[in-house]
C-alpha cells in the first residue's frame, strides 16, 4: 500500500513537471518578444524578431494547414487568421518542446511553481500583465481608447451601429466609468510588482478582465485573443494560491501564502534588487503616463477645437444657382457637414451615408479645402460665413458652384448631453 503511495505520489509530481514545462514554453512563446518591444533602444530587435515569427507562422498556414490569407499586417485587428493559426502554431511547438526538453532532461524533484525555473516564469508574468495594464489603464484615465463621441456618432442611426461601435461610444460617453476602468487596471498592474499584493492584484484584474472578454465576445470585438491571453496570466499567477483565497471564501481564518523561491540572500543584493525592481516599474510608468498625457493634450479633452467645430445641418442647398430639393433618395446633396478635428471632416448625404475628408485651411484666403480621402478628385473648396446664427458655406465642388445654408449644433445641443447624474429620480427617465 505504501509502495502504491509513493508510485502515485511520483506520477503526480511528473504529471505536474510536464504541465509547468508546456505552461511555460506556451506562455513564454505566445507573450513573446516581450519585453523586448517594450525596452528603449530594443525594440527594433523585437521587431525583427517578431518578422522571423510572423514569416515561420504564414509559411505553417499556407504549407501545412493549407490555409490562404494568413496575413500578418497589423490592421487594428487582434483576431485575424493569423493571430489563430499562431496560437495553434505556439500549442504544437510547446508540445514538441516539452517532450524534447524531457528527453534530455528528467524531471526533478524541485518541479513546480516553487521552484527556481517556476519563480523567474512567474516574475516573467508579473511584469509582463504589469507593463500591458499600465498602457490600457493610462489610455482610459486619459479617456483616449473610448474617446468623446464624435458628431458622426451623435447623428448615426442606432440600427446602423456596429456592435463594437456602439461599445465605443457607450465607453466613450461616460468619462467616469472610462477613467474607473483605467485606474483599476493600474493598480492590479502595480500591485503585481509585489509578492505580498500579487494576489490582491491578480482578484483585480480577473474582475476587469473578466468584464473585458464577454464585452469582446458579445460585441463582436475584434481583440478576443488579447482579453484572453491577460485574463489566463492573471488567472495563472493566482493558481499557486487558489486553495487559501477559495478557503478564505469558504469561511476559513486566513490565508497560508507558499513560499517562492528566494533567488538573492544577501541583504545588499536584495537592496539593489529591489531599487532595479521600483525602478523598472517607474520607468514603464512615466512611459505610459507620459505617451498618453501627451496624446491626451492633441487629441483628449485638452486639445484645441478648431475653429469651425460643431455639426452644420443643411437648410439649403444651391448648387449653380438653383436650388435643390431635400430628397432622400439624393446620394449627392449634403445634408450634415460635422468638424471634430483640425485636419478633417465628415460629409453625410441625404441617407445618412458618411464620407471623411482631409480638411485645410488657407490662412490667406480664409478658404477650406475637403479632399476626399479615398477620392482625390472629389474636392471642395468653401468660405465660410456666418449671418444671424446662419453659417453660409460658399465655394465650389469640382466644377459646380455650391452654396448651403446651414443651422450650427453643438453637442450640448442632443439630448443625450442634456441629462445630468441625478441621485434622486421619483420615475426613471428612459427615453
């Protein structure tokens, strides 16, 4: 019986090798070239590894799965063929590896998460979680991934929203809750820097992230993999004590944290190690801080308007002299003119039909030029004028005269806008 033990007790310690070893080389080969894309001065060596990696993934697509269009462009997409046909690639190499790496070397005794190998792969996970939810959570407490809505979103018809659209400009809407998201993600990151608050800040991000997968499933969110890839990290990092956290919940006293492995036992060492650690954590938070703020002052809330900002409805619409009657079924009347930013524009027919144009202004002239961005030939040019709260656009399309009488709205101008938080509501006002 004791014999039958110590075989079942060796069998599970070998078992829980291979899992840590493919663990391992899977999360070490599908996070890679972090952080080296992350390092000044190093990324353009991440870069080109990263090329080796995508060049060996189409070439496992279109040779052995016989797949076409397994396409390595970055287009804003994480969930193209080839971020699938990766992961696939990454599961068989970890596969392969593990068994190459047992055959040349057995299994030890020390073969787990508090191992020497267990320890420096979990600090891996740690910084890397770290300096990814440092970018997103800077990135909402600036409010620049879920933007203020622009005027085009105002006047979009609901039914004409993508799923992803409408999760952009719902986010995008509410300032308070963007900038809660961002700040929890940068406190669960920086709480991982510690090993007294990793667990705290691994609770954090399931939870968050928890919410961020469903959102990118249900909505059609084209960064599913990303979602998934932070949330099995946070999930992973937890793992070595789940046990004490589930007991805690289950009504138990207090949790038993397992003792990693110590790699450094000399106090001066450990000094300049953890002075390196705060260190490196600072870094990468002025880098995100900074690259956000800065963005945040041309494109958030602290950028400048320009001039003509606002959404121009058109009253009246004369082209060569005549007058045009508002048909909807006119695809080339203009019937909203909106200008969110400096440097363009966008065109709305009488469908609702938008067009994004370049925008420019001749600071002699005073006139401003829309250039199609798709479209070079199709080219406005207009003066601008406003009479009694009346804004005229003069000028010409191509070869036609064009004049439009148009109202002004703002965004305090949409209901939406309208409405403040209000804590005491006798009937809700859903409308």
């Amino acid at each position: 019986m004791v014999c039958e033990n110590r075989i079942d007790s060796r069998f599970m310690k070998f078992i829980k090798c291979i899992l840590l070893r493919v663990i391992i080389l899977f999360f070490g080969l599908w996070l890679f070239p972090f952080p080296l894309n992350d390092i000044p001065y190093l990324d353009a060596f991440g870069e080109i590894i990263q090329k080796n990696i995508n060049d060996v993934v189409v070439w496992f697509g279109n040779s052995i799965l016989q797949l076409e269009n397994v396409n390595p462009q970055t287009t804003g997409s994480g969930d193209k063929l080839h971020d699938y046909v990766k992961l696939l690639f990454v599961l068989l190499v970890s596969l392969v590896g593990t068994l190459v790496w047992v055959l040349f070397r057995k299994p030890s005794k020390n073969c787990s998460m508090q191992s020497p190998l267990g320890y420096w792969f979990f600090v891996y996970l740690r910084y890397y979680l770290t300096v990814v939810m440092l970018g997103y959570g800077f990135a909402k407490v600036f409010v620049l991934q879920f933007s203020e809505p622009s005027f085009a979103r105002f006047i979009t018809n609901y039914g004409d929203y993508s799923p992803m659209g409408l999760v952009w400009t719902f986010m995008g809407h509410s300032k308070g809750y963007t900038i809660l998201s961002g700040a929890l993600e940068i406190i669960g990151g920086i709480l991982l820097c510690h090993k007294r608050t990793v667990n705290l800040g691994c609770l954090i991000l399931l939870v968050v992230m928890g919410n961020v997968f469903p959102l990118n499933v249900f909505y059609d969110i084209p960064v599913k993999l990303y979602a998934l890839r932070y949330f099995s990290v946070a999930l992973l990092l937890l793992l070595p004590n789940i046990g004490s956290i589930l007991k805690v919940i289950l009504g138990y006293d207090h949790i038993i944290t397992k003792d990693f492995f110590q790699p450094i036992s000399n106090k001066k060492w450990f000094i300049v190690s953890r002075v390196l650690k705060w260190s490196f954590v600072l870094l990468f938070s002025i880098q995100a801080f900074s690259m956000n703020y800065r963005r945040f002052r041309e494109f958030g809330y602290l950028a400048l308007k320009p001039e003509l900002y606002g959404l121009y409805e058109v009253k009246e619409y004369r082209k060569n002299g005549r007058v045009i009657p508002p048909l909807l079924t006119d695809s080339l009347q203009i019937r909203y003119i909106a200008i969110d930013r400096k440097t363009y524009a966008t065109l709305f027919d009488m469908k609702k039909n938008k067009i994004f144009y370049r925008m420019k202004k001749d600071s002699i002239t005073q006139m401003i030029s829309l250039v199609n961005f798709r479209d070079t030939t199709d080219l406005y040019r207009f003066k601008v004028k406003e009479v009694d709260s009346i804004y005229m656009f003069e000028g010409l399309h191509n070869d036609d005269e064009i004049k439009l009488k148009t109202k002004r709205l703002g965004k305090e101008d949409f209901l939406i806008n309208q409405r403040p938080l209000k804590w005491i509501q006798e009937r809700p006002y859903n409308r």
